[in-house]
C-alpha cells in the first residue's frame, strides 16, 4: 500500500504517518509547507521528512493507493486538486483511524477538557495489565513511543475525541467518524468560536456524537447539557453518570479535574473487564501527559518541604485555565500562586469570547496575561487592546503583556520563595523554552 500524507508537519498527522509506516507492506510519502520540531525530527529519523518543502502536485501519482488530508492543508491545494483529478481515494485523519479499525471495539474520549489525560488514564492502564490496544491520543505519554499506533492484533483501539472539524473537504466533527462502542464526555464548556458561533451550535455537535454511541456512554453527571443528552439516548445505550473519584490511593496527579478523569478512566475500564481496584492499583504510578499540568522543576527547603514548584499545562480555554489553577491552589495552599498564561487560540483571541475569561485567574496570586498582536492579524481577526483584556478577566490580580521579553523580565522580577509558578500554553509565549526558563526561575 502505498499512502501519501498532505500536511505531514501536523502532531497528530505525523504521528499517523509513523503509525502507518511502521505497518508491514506500506509505504508512505508526505508533503507539507512547514514542518517543526517534534515532527521534524521523528520524521527524519523515520526517513519520512519530504526532500523540500511546498506542495508538489508532481507527487501526486496513480499508483498512489490513498492521499490522507490533514487539516494544515486549504482546498485549493495544488496536490489535493491533482489528487482529485487521478481519482485517487482521499481521507481525512479521522476517517482513516475509522477504516483500520473499524473491526475493532472503539472506545472514544470527548469533552471540552480532560480528554488527553483520561485517554492516557485508559491507555496507561490496559498497557501495564498487557491488554494490547492501538490508540490516538493527543500528547506523548511515558512508557509509550509515539501518539498514534495502529496494529493488526489489538482488539481495542481508544482514540481522542476532538470536536473540531474534519478537513478542509468535511466539516463535521472529527470525532463523528469514530462510531464509538463505549464513549465519554467530560463536560461541555464553549470553545472553537471560529466554528461553533454560538454555544447552542458548540453542544450540538456533542449531541451528534452521542447519537453516534452503540453500548456505553459515560459522562460527567454535573454537567446540565451532559444530563440532557444522556436523557435523549439513555434509551439506546447504557448510561453511566459520574463525579470525581474520592477515594485515597495514593496518585501522582492532583487536583479534582484530575479525579474526575480518573473515575471516567475507570468506568471505561470496567465495561471490558477491568476491576475497580485494578485499576486504582494500576493508575497509582501514573504521572500525567506531556504538557498536562507536568512538573518541571521543585526546590525543597532544609525539612524537606517543597518551597518552590514549577508546572506547566496546555490550559488556554476558560475552564481548562480555572481547573488548573484551582488545582495547583489546592495542592499548595501554603505557597504563593504565580500563574501565567497566553492567549494563543482563535477563540481565546476573539474579541466576543473574551468575557468567557471573567474571574478564571482568580485564585492566583499573580496572574500574567500575554498576547501577541501580530497573531491576531495573522488570525485577521478584530483587534483587542491590553485594557480589553485585563476588563475581560475581571480581577485585580491580573496583569497583561504583549511582548514576551517585558513577561520575561517580570517573571524574573520575583523571588521564588514559598512560590508555585504555574505556566500555561498551547503556544510557546512566542520563543520561551518553557522547561528550561522555569527551571531558571526556581533554582536560581
């Protein structure tokens, strides 16, 4: 088989890329305009880096067996068009996850937030009890080689469900294509405005989802549009509300948004034959995913308390920023909470969705917004000022920057003593190499 990838450079798509190559007889071939690094190098590793960048319509043959579209990649692209023109079969990213496992029983995890770390939950779990699954999830996870695999062997496969669209060609949902047997859904809270305007349209989309369910469907039970939905397919499918764990096993991941994707982890693991307290046993040397809330740096005093922390998290929508500073409260209640995130997002750039950010740093300490106006243009959306921001969040601990070194100089500025930083992105604050500058910042 023979499978060209356009827009290779992506996360998610590089990482099928590997998932494919690594398949006996396949051969695999992509394209993309930019490529960065993690995926620079995996691919080149892999032997999978294009030899230039651009699109290439020259590539684009007939004894190609597949194109697989990643959502880098506009309409109008020259390899797409030629793609089209040989007949060649064309899939996008989730369509294609569908295909080779469509033999298998899917287990989907979708929500506005929690959705990496109780997919790694899950995943963490069937992996050191020997229950073979093929997966995609959306950061690396410890003890696992790549985001994405796809095997002949797994009878589960246990993908990520996200709930932005397709490809240029479908705009449905990604998660739509997934046809779940068992599913959850964390919590439904706005996001995606450049797509869902409205949130009556942002919790429709969940509900095609449900519809799409065939066994179980797991969801969050204080969420009022989860409790509806669940209502309208309770009928069809087994229905298993939830809340946050509460027991005490000892675990390496705090905070309650943590306990709730614990308990839906669970839930799923007990509908294909995992006990409760196998899985409780299992999880407690879990640590968390890549990027979610994951500590980088810790000084402890002559005790052997911890008088400085550092984590970082991927939180950049409103309750995903809330959850994760209430959590890092919680955890540290004696030390000062210095909190600092960036406006990266289409929606969290959107002047109509600012006000969704109204007292979500509000248990910080400090709290450090930053933007970047040469985004927003390259976004072309309506200009936001550094006022507009600061009355969005609506608290006076909320300071707002727009040049990375003037955030730099004031993170320094602090002593990091009895201090936890907490710094939060789905971007890089334009240039800061996140590990290292905290670690600065802690250890002096």
């Amino acid at each position: 088989m023979r499978i060209h990838f356009i827009a290779i450079g992506g996360a998610a798509m590089h990482n099928l890329a590997l998932a494919v190559a690594s398949k006996e007889g396949y051969i695999v071939t992509g394209s993309d305009d930019e490529i960065f690094d993690p995926a620079l190098t995996h691919l080149r590793d892999a032997g999978l880096l294009p030899d230039e960048l651009g699109w290439h319509p020259e590539r684009i043959t007939k004894d190609l067996d597949a194109v697989i579209l990643g959502m880098h990649a506009r309409e109008d692209n020259p390899e797409l068009i030629r793609a089209k023109e040989l007949g060649i079969r064309i899939y996008s990213f989730p369509e294609y996850l569908y295909e080779q496992t469509k033999d298998k029983i899917r287990i989907v995890v979708g929500g506005s937030h929690g959705k990496t770390t109780t997919t790694s939950m899950i995943l963490y779990v069937l992996q050191h009890l020997g229950i073979e699954a093929d997966y995609m999830v959306g950061a690396q996870i410890e003890g696992f080689e790549r985001m994405v695999r796809l095997s002949e062997t797994a009878k589960y496969a246990v993908f990520e469900g996200d709930e932005y669209l397709t490809s240029p060609l479908d705009l449905r949902s990604k998660f739509l294509w997934y046809h779940p047997h068992i599913a959850i859904l964390t919590g439904i809270a706005w996001d995606h405005i450049n797509v869902f305007p409205t949130f009556p349209e942002y919790v429709e989309t969940f509900r095609k989802f449900a519809r799409t369910i065939t066994d179980a469907f797991i969801y969050y039970e204080r969420d009022e549009n989860l409790q509806a939905i669940a209502k309208e397919v309770g009928g069809k499918v087994k229905t298993l509300p939830y809340i946050e764990y509460e027991g005490d096993v000892e675990m390496g991941v705090f905070g309650k948004h943590n306990m709730q994707n614990l308990q839906a982890a669970c839930l799923v693991c007990e509908q294909i034959g995992v006990k409760p307290e196998v899985f409780y046993q299992t999880i407690a040397s879990f640590t968390g995913a890549s990027n979610r809330l994951e500590h980088i740096a810790e000084r402890q005093d002559t005790d052997g308390n911890v008088c400085a922390v550092a984590y970082k998290d991927f939180a950049h929508s409103p309750s995903k920023l809330k959850a994760t500073i209430a959590a890092v409260r919680e955890h540290y209640p004696n030390l000062r909470l210095v909190a600092a995130m960036e406006l990266h997002t289409f929606s969290s750039l959107t002047a109509a969705f600012l006000p969704q950010y109204e007292g979500c740093m509000a248990e910080a300490d400090v709290a450090l917004v930053y933007f970047n106006s040469k985004v927003i243009e390259h976004k072309r959306l309506q200009n936001i000022s550094v006022e507009d921001v600061r009355n969005a969040f609506g608290t006076k601990n909320v300071e707002v920057f727009t040049e990375s070194e003037a955030l730099q100089e004031r993170l320094r500025s602090f002593e990091y003593e009895n201090t936890a930083l907490l710094m939060m992105t789905s971007g890089t604050f334009d240039g800061i190499k996140i590990n290292d500058f905290a670690k600065q910042l802690i250890h002096g």
